[in-house]
C-alpha cells in the first residue's frame, strides 16, 4: 500500500479492495455458470444487498429491458444474474480487480455490460434519467458524504425509477472488537476515520483495514427522502454466522427500496 494521505482514502479503499480480491473475500467470488444458467432458463435468481437477507425479487419490478446500474457493486455477484433476465446492465466500482472479474464474466457467459471505474464520492458520469434501477449494497460505509450518493442517484433515475440500497446501521463501529467477547464500548458515532490521529489513520491503511465511516439513519434514510425518493420497503439484516459476536445481540445492516415519483 501506498502511503497516501487522508485526502486519498478513496484511493487506499481502491487497492484495499483489490487485495481482499487477490486473497478471496467472500464478497469477490464471481457466480458460477450453473447460476447464470439457471437465471437465465428460469428467471430465478438470488441477489444480496446485505449478507444475509435475499433481496425480494418483487423489489426489482420488470428486469427484461431495464436499464440497470450496479453501483459500486463489482465482483461479479449481481450484474450476471441481472444480465441472464434480461437487463440493460452497467457496473460502476472503483476496484480494477472487482471489475476484472465482471469482464472476465460476461466475456465467459456471453452478454454485454458497460463497465466503468469511478469515484462515487464525485458526479456520477451518467445523463439526468438514465437508469431504471439503481442497485447498491453495502458500500457506502467506504465514503465520507452518503447525501450525495442519495441525490446523484435521484438525479441518474427516470421517474418511477427504484433505488435499491444496502448500507449498515452504525453498530459495528461503537465496540472495539465485534468477534469476541466481552463487546467493549470504544468509538463514539459518527466514526470518521479522518479525525484519527495520523498513526492509527496510518495503522488502518497498512493493514489493508479499509478507510470505513458509520453513517446516521438520518443521513441513511432520511438522505435519500431529502433526496426526493419515496421509500416503499425496507428489512434488517445481521453478519453471517461466524462473523464475529455482535450478530447475536442486534442487527448491524438495512436494506432499503425508494422510488423516484413520476
């Protein structure tokens, strides 16, 4: 890892993720080809916007034509299974191996996607009303500003156009270890990684921690009402099983689906 500053943790959270690519992290195993397939012949298919929840395909509305964004969905997870039931699909992530992976996967499987590696804490490089669905799991945790996710997502979708989001409640960022006990209270929220003290900034970025931020359920869902969507549906999620303690004591993750009103 380069030693960037904290005006470059988008750039530590870039090589982050392609190393925890390199070294196999669950969320950067591409779907197998029986997955595509079985999409594909049967329009069945099982999408995560947080670990463990299925996303209810009845959120999606009408995949066949849609005009689809994965944002800062790369891996390879979601954008086939999408691609196999009929959508117009683009993948926006700012991880050249997660990218890699979504090339390597259309070139095998055989269908198109426009791939693009991007900042998402900067405009996102799309047309007013572009988009009928927006599909973005967990990641904003990885950026300061989540507003402004909220509003260039409002901003990219046609009216009647869905957001579909997955994003953490805050929780795994009050305790100092999550995977033992006793849970011991350490951080205040909101956690902002810039406020560290340069050492442990620096700690964080060697060991390829991730630069992450808790963000306020004000910020979460009340950014995206700020926004202008209307929010129809929402769930609670938890870590999987042996993800550490915490999961047993609360959920740590909300999905959500809003709309932007015609």
């Amino acid at each position: 890892m380069k030693s960037y500053n904290k005006d470059c943790y988008t750039k530590i959270n870039s090589e982050t993720w392609d190393s925890w690519a390199e070294n196999g992290c669950e969320w950067t195993i591409p779907i197998t080809r029986a997955e595509y397939d079985r999409a594909r012949e049967s329009g069945d298919f099982t999408v995560y916007l947080t670990p463990c929840v299925k996303v209810p395909l009845e959120w999606f509305g009408k995949l066949a034509g849609a005009k689809l964004l994965g944002l800062a969905s790369g891996g390879a997870q979601q954008i086939p299974l999408f691609s196999a039931v009929g959508a117009d699909c683009t993948i926006f992530d700012n991880s050249n191996e997660q990218l890699r992976r979504e090339r390597v996967a259309a070139d095998e499987f055989g269908y198109d996607v426009e791939i693009i590696k991007g900042d998402m804490t900067k405009p996102l490089p799309f047309c007013d009303n572009s988009f009928d669905i927006v599909f973005h799991p967990v990641s904003n945790c990885y950026i300061k500003d989540v507003r402004h996710v909220w509003n260039e997502c409002y901003r990219i979708l046609k009216p009647g156009g869905r957001l579909l989001a997955g994003f953490d409640n805050g929780m795994n960022f009050l305790f100092d270890d999550i995977d033992h006990e006793p849970l011991v209270l350490r951080h205040k929220l909101p956690f902002d990684p810039l406020a560290m003290s340069d050492e442990e900034f620096a700690r964080m970025r060697d060991n390829f921690e991730g630069i992450q931020f808790s963000h306020s359920l004000e910020e979460q869902i009340g950014g995206q009402l700020e926004a202008g969507f209307t929010l129809r549906a929402l769930y609670e999620d938890r870590d999987r099983e042996g993800c550490g303690i915490l999961r047993e004591y609360t959920a740590q993750y909300i999905a959500t689906l809003a709309v932007k009103p015609v």
